[in-house]
C-alpha cells in the first residue's frame, strides 16, 4: 500500500459547558466551539457565563486547542444593543473566533472584537462560491457551509474561493429537518424561537391524529405497520467517509453537539480524533475507534446530504442507547491504584469497560471497592461519591467507566 499523507483538517468539537469542553480537549479536539450565556443557537446548554469563558479559554489554550463562540442567533433590535459588550467580553477573553450569522453581528464582530476571526454559521445557509466569496470579500475568515450540500457541490466551493478562505462543515450529529436549522416549528407550537437558541425540537414528537367529533380517540399517521414519521431523521455520522471528506479539501470537521453529555462529547471527539489521524496518513481505519460512535446515545446514522439527496426515512428513528456512564476516573497512579467518582450505578462484580484520552477501550471485572474512610462498598448509590479501587492497568485521568445497559427508547 502507498502511504499518502495529506492535509489533517481541523476537528472541532463541541462543548456545551467546563466538563464537556474538558472531555473534547483530552480527548483529541484540535478547537472546540462554545456559547456565553446569550446569543448562542443552543440556550439550554450548560454555557459559559464571563469567569467561566475565561477559564475555558485558559484551560484549552494551555493544551493548544482554539476556542470558537458561537453568536449565531438572529438578534432583535433590544437584543442587539447588548452584543458590543458581549463581544468586548469575548475579545478580552482571548477567543480565537466568533461564529455569526447575521449580517448586523458579523458587522459588530469586526469593530467590537478585532481579535477574534469571524466564521459564518451554517444558520446563513451557504451554498455556493458566489456566497462564500462574498463573506470572505467582507472580511470573515472561515464559511460554516449549509448542511445540505454534496460532496460534490462542496468541491466546486473549494475549487473556486481563494486558499486563505477556510471551509467548515458538519460531519456528525444530529440533522434538522429544516434548511440549515431555520425553523419556525418550536416557536409556532411552543413559543421558543429555534433562530434565537431555544428551539423545543418539535420535529422529534411523535404525532397522531384525531377526528373532531372523536375528542381523546388517535389515529397514528402511518407510513407503514412501525408508527408515524413524518418529521423522521437520522444522526449524521460520517466516519466511514474521511476518505472523501479529505478529497474535497475541507479545513474543519465539525462534530454537532453542544446541548449533548460529557460522555458524548469525550467518545465521540475520540473516535473522530484516531479515525482522521489514520485516514489523513492513509493507514486503514482502526475498527476499534470506529466502533465507539454505536456506543453513544445515538438515533440510526446517515450521510446527510454528502451522497446526494437522501430521503424519506421509514424505520423507527428512536433514540439507540445501549451504554450508560458508570463512574470518571479523578486520578490513578502507575500500579493502577484508582479513584473514580460515581456518575450511575454498578457493583463489585459486573464488567464494565474503560475508554479514556488515548486510551483503547478494555473490559473488566469491577473489584472490590472501598469509599474515602476505607469501607467497602459493594454497590455504591450516592452521585459524585469518591471511591477507591485496583485497576488492572493504569489509565489517565477523565477515564470513563461505563456499563452495558439497554436504555433505547421503545
């Protein structure tokens, strides 16, 4: 086989909040992308209010991942006289870029924060080189493409912008059925504004239908025998394709996920991390890695849009969740003397599997356990309690424990 090493693009993971930015920093993100606590598309992420985004900043410049915010919401008039202090706050803070989608913020960006590199969001629906020019022409650095474009059509992008414009796209996550997420289905039903961060996900109910006269009594919307799926959609998951993301000349690969868990972001981010590495050296994928994308809570995978127009989906869309987080590794010494803090509970006797930062995930059997004043503890129930055990090899700190269990949705 010839080795042919080309261009590592960017993997830029997501981080809803301290612990899960952490997560993706240790576990192989070269950026991460993140919100303050206004403007972001994702409000009910943990966030970061201004202390924290300083320490986020601080924490990942020290281990050289960039950090990217997310102003990517279409502010009103008596929201947008807040953002010059918010930018400010951003700039002072060290963030490497600022991700907008409105004409006015992006505009704001550039006197407010002139620090900070301006990325325009997949919100702004990018699709064509005469768009993406025209951003860069504006001034921004990098254009977040719409999420509806092949591979194909994100080529001639590529072909036909300047080298010093960087192109981001999407390549895991969860897809909306909207254009590039502009929806008004949550605002409508529920009053929660999707362009303004706070969408409900409507498009994830399960709807039936009801005759006037027959209050009470449903009729399911049937695509066939399985149920209504209307509004179905699959997660994107393009791992088995780097190949041809690498082809196309993409500068980052964005994982979807800021409103998602630590585990997540950890698992996911780790995955991705050792799968590129290897497909950018052209040395084959190693399974193992690639398996841990079926060990987060996931709906069934898809390309997207990458292959072309991809469809209705019939099947069940629920949710496949088969591993649960049992505990984190805190600290561990080199004779595998471990402490763990307890996330769900397990039991000295169950197997369990290990996967930490640079990690290979291996099994075994949980041991005894004692708690902080030497006790033993067969079958520990408190949240955040410290336990001490032996492990069988010694792993890094922010190891996750987790523990096979069936928790799909029926």
């Amino acid at each position: 086989m010839v080795d042919k090493q080309r261009t590592l693009p960017e993997l830029l993971a997501p981080a809803g909040d301290m612990e899960r930015l952490k997560m993706a920093v240790l576990y192989g993100a070269d950026a991460v992308y993140l919100a303050g606590t206004d403007f972001g598309m994702r409000a009910f992420a943990g966030n970061f209010d201004p202390d924290e985004l300083k320490a986020a900043v601080a924490y990942a410049h020290a281990h050289n991942v960039r950090v990217h915010c997310t102003i990517n919401t279409m502010p009103r008039g008596d929201e947008i006289v807040r953002l010059p202090a918010h930018l400010e706050r951003l700039n002072d803070a060290g963030v490497d870029a600022v991700i907008v989608a409105d004409l006015g913020a992006f505009t704001l960006a550039g006197k407010y924060a002139p620090n900070c590199q301006r990325h325009i969001s997949t919100q702004a629906s990018i699709s064509n080189y005469v768009t993406a020019n025209a951003w860069y022409d504006l001034g921004a650095s990098r254009v977040i493409l719409a999420r509806e474009l092949s591979l194909e059509e994100i080529r001639t992008i590529r072909e036909n912008t300047p080298a010093e414009l960087e192109i981001e796209a999407f390549v895991h996550g969860a897809m909306c059925v909207s254009y590039s997420g502009r929806c008004l289905l949550s605002n409508y039903m529920t009053g929660r504004d999707a362009s303004r961060g706070a969408c409900a996900q409507p498009c994830r109910y399960h709807y039936a239908l009801m005759e006037e006269k027959r209050p009470g009594e449903y009729f399911p919307i049937e695509e066939d025998e399985k149920g209504s799926y209307i509004l179905n959609s699959r997660d994107m998951c393009m791992i088995d394709h780097l190949d041809d993301l690498l082809d196309v000349g993409l500068s980052s690969l964005k994982i979807e996920g800021r409103a998602k868990s630590a585990y997540y972001a950890a698992i996911v981010t780790g995955a991705y991390r050792h799968c590129l590495d290897d497909a950018a050296a052209g040395r084959p994928i190693d399974p193992v890695w690639r398996d841990e994308v079926e060990h987060v809570s996931h709906r069934p995978y898809a390309t997207g849009f990458y292959y072309g127009y991809p469809g209705q989906y019939y099947e069940n869309s629920r949710y496949i969740r088969e591993w649960q987080v049992v505990a984190l590794v805190t600290e561990c010494d080199s004779d595998g003397n471990a402490v763990i803090s307890l996330r769900n509970k397990f039991r000295t006797g169950d197997t369990v599997e290990l996967v930490g930062p640079d990690l290979r995930p291996f099994s075994m059997t949980v041991p005894e356990m004692r708690d902080e004043v030497g006790t033993v503890i067969e079958e520990p129930r408190n949240p955040q309690m410290l336990l001490k055990l032996r492990l069988p090899r010694p792993v890094p700190p922010m190891t996750l424990v987790r523990h096979q269990v069936e928790l799909s949705a029926k």
